[in-house]
C-alpha cells in the first residue's frame, strides 16, 4: 500500500487489530548539510524510530512509523535526523493528517477527532490552536447595517457577542463586556460609518461604548428586555402573595407562576378559566396580570412613537397604588433609557437573532467541555460543532520499544 508521500518510502505494512494500518517507511533524501550551522562535515549518529500519524485508510487510522537516521555535525556538535518534507515534527503527524485536523476539529468535538486518527486530545487541541491564530490574521470584520449587542455566559463569566442583525451571522465572540472592551472591539469594524443602528439590552457601558465610538447610530433597546421587566413585577407581588398565605391557600395557586406570566392570547379555556377564578379571589393577582398585559399590549401594538409615549404615561398613572412599588424597576429603567426604549417604535429592530446566537453558542460550549474560550470563539466564528463516537486508542496496539519509548 502507497502512502502517496514523496519523501517517505515504504518498507512494510501490518494490519492490526482490524482497526489500524502500522505503517514502516523511511525518508528519501539525505542531508547535504548541518541543519544548524550549515556546515557539510558530519557523520552517522544511529537512527530512531517515532510513530507519526496519517490520515485514515480504507476507514483505518494510519500510523506512520518513521526510521529516521541521525547524524551529528563536526562543526558545532549539533545532531539532526534525516530531513523529510511530508512530516510535521512539532505536531508528530503528516502535513496532510494536521490539514485534515485543522478542516475537521472546528466543526466537531476535539474527542471524536482524536478517536477517529488516533491521537490524544491534547494534540489535536494544539493543532487546533496554531490554526486559529492563522484564521485571526485572516478573519474580515465586515461592518453591518444593524449591529446587535449582547452578552452569553461562558466559562463562568459573561462574555460580549456582536451579531449582524440584517443578515443573522454571529460577527465576534469577546472576552469581556467592559466598557473599555466594547470600544476596542468596535474599532475592529472595517467602515463604522456603515453601522446605522445597534441594538442592545439596558447596560450602560455598552450605550458608552456605542455613543464614543458610534455617535451617529441609533441605539434601539431590545422590546424583549423591556416586557419582561414586567414579568419581573408581577413575580414579585405574586411571591409576596403568596408569603402570606396559608398552606392550604398556597395549593390552590398551583402553578399560579405559568399562567401569571403567560399571555391572556395564548391561554387554552381552562387556563382562563383558573386564572380568572384567582384574579376575582385575589385583587393584587388580579391588578398585577391587567397591569402586564396593557405594557405588553404598548409593545405589541403598531403605535408611532409618540402615541406610544403617550400610551406609557397613561399606563403609568394608571396603575394602582396597591402595586406601583413593583412595577418602580420598570419605570426607573424606562426614566433612564427613555429615547433608546421609544426608539424601538421608529425602527421596529430587534435583538431577537442575537439571543438565537446565544443559545447556539451555549450548545457549542456544552458539547465540548473544557474548552478554552479562544477556542469556544473560533469553533462560534469558523464553523459548527458536531458529536461523533470515541474509538479505542492507536497506540495501544503498538510496542513501547518500536516507538523508541522503553
């Protein structure tokens, strides 16, 4: 069997196991010089054995055990092993096996990689690594019409997400969303003037960043942030409620939490039925839900923005006494982001795409944990990942003293 490699030759080949193909082959040429001081007198210096992988065969992983004669140099001492074109020392593997690697491991799981050619993790992982600071010095940071900011928390801290809101692609994974980050990250953008809106969630260091280095971009803060401040409202008088009650009184509210914060459009006729029978038992329950549903019903309406402004201010006074103190959060957020909120119903934008992007970055980090999170970022910017099945290991067949290991 060829390897098709034409700096190495072939000497034999054994099938082990059904599963690998042992390869023995030795290199072509001979050196001309030292490798080091490029000096031509040097002399014979015994020969050593490494195991470095290929590519599979036939659907079997290949293993290339190289003789390699060594040689020691007269001039400066140094010794050196037969050249050979087709072998990447650093990473004990063919040129066309760290390829494969590098095409592969960014669209699956490091694990199901290094099964599947029979390396460790770890060496897959430095592959991947020398590959991905290859793809930072080639990667384009295309400025978008609308720019979605957020956040998705990632190995154990929150990390910053650019998203192109118009053509739904993930632009940058950041390590951070400080201020300080936000604004370099920005600067990264090829054309800012091209960026015309942004949307984001309430975070003031992101609307810092924004208006220092975008000062002409609409900021449009995403409805969704907005609403469910609501339902934090509500939550809170319901569990307040709900502390001052007996036992028995508590089991009739069974799952009162679900039917409070979902929709009054999207509750079958039994789910009205109950829901009704608590907001006529108990008034709080009862002012809370109407209060929800008339915000929600602002952001749900195709009102221009002043009619919308309008509209706010009349929901505020009305809403009663009994539960205005739950409701203060809302109105303090909208009190400090009022033209960001109301700029929503001049552009109708959204940050839904982005919130998509996050859950799709959260599968990626689950489905390989332990990854470092320069990895996460370009296994998110580069491609998809994918789970395969773990095969027993290569070497485990081979003996220590052919490798040169005993």
């Amino acid at each position: 069997m060829l390897l098709n490699l034409p700096s190495i030759t072939v000497t034999r080949v054994e099938e082990q196991n059904g599963n690998d193909y042992p390869i023995y082959a030795v290199p072509n040429t001979e050196p001309q010089f030292c490798l080091e001081c490029l000096g031509t007198a040097f002399y014979g210096h015994g020969t050593k054995t490494h195991l470095y992988m290929d590519t599979p065969i036939h659907g079997r992983r290949v293993g290339v055990l190289l003789e390699r004669k060594r040689y020691k140099c007269r001039g400066c001492s140094k010794t050196f092993s037969q050249d050979c074109s087709d072998i990447n020392d650093n990473h004990r593997a063919t040129n066309r096996l760290v390829e494969y690697v590098e095409n592969n491991a960014l669209d699956r799981t490091f694990t199901s990689v290094a099964d599947e050619i029979g390396v460790t993790e770890g060496t897959v992982r430095k592959i991947v690594g020398s590959y991905i600071e290859k793809l930072e010095e080639k990667y384009q940071f295309e400025s978008p019409e609308i720019l979605g900011i957020d956040e998705v928390h990632l190995n154990r801290k929150m990390r910053l997400v650019f998203t192109n809101i118009g053509e739904n692609t993930i632009l940058d994974l950041i390590s951070s969303r400080k201020k300080q980050t936000v604004i370099n990250a920005l600067y990264r953008f090829k054309s800012l003037k091209k960026i015309k809106y942004v949307t984001m969630d309430m975070w003031r260091p992101y609307r810092d960043a924004v208006s220092a280095v975008l000062p002409l971009a609409v900021i449009v803060i995403d409805k969704f942030h907005v609403v469910k401040m609501a339902n934090e409202a509500v939550e809170k008088g319901r569990k307040d409620l709900r502390g001052q009650m007996t036992k028995d009184e508590v089991k009739q509210l069974k799952k009162d939490r679900f039917l409070m914060l979902r929709r009054r459009r999207d509750l079958d006729a039994s789910q009205e039925f109950l829901l009704s029978s608590w907001t006529e038992n108990y008034p709080l329950l009862h002012d809370l839900y109407h209060a929800k549903e008339r915000f929600y019903g602002i952001w749900d309406s195709n009102l221009t923005r002043k009619q919308a402004e309008t509209t706010y201010l009349d929901w505020k006074d009305s809403i009663p006494t009994s539960i205005r103190g739950y409701f203060a959060d809302l109105e303090k957020a909208i009190e400090n982001w009022h033209t960001e909120v109301f700029n929503y119903f001049d552009h109708k934008l959204t940050n839904d795409y982005t919130e998509s992007a996050n859950n799709h970055i959260k599968s990626i980090a689950r489905q390989g944990r332990g990854y470092s999170f320069e990895v996460l970022r370009a296994k998110v910017l580069f491609t998809n990942a994918k789970h395969k099945i773990k095969k027993k290991s290569f070497k485990s067949g081979i003996q220590e003293d052919v490798l040169g290991y005993g």
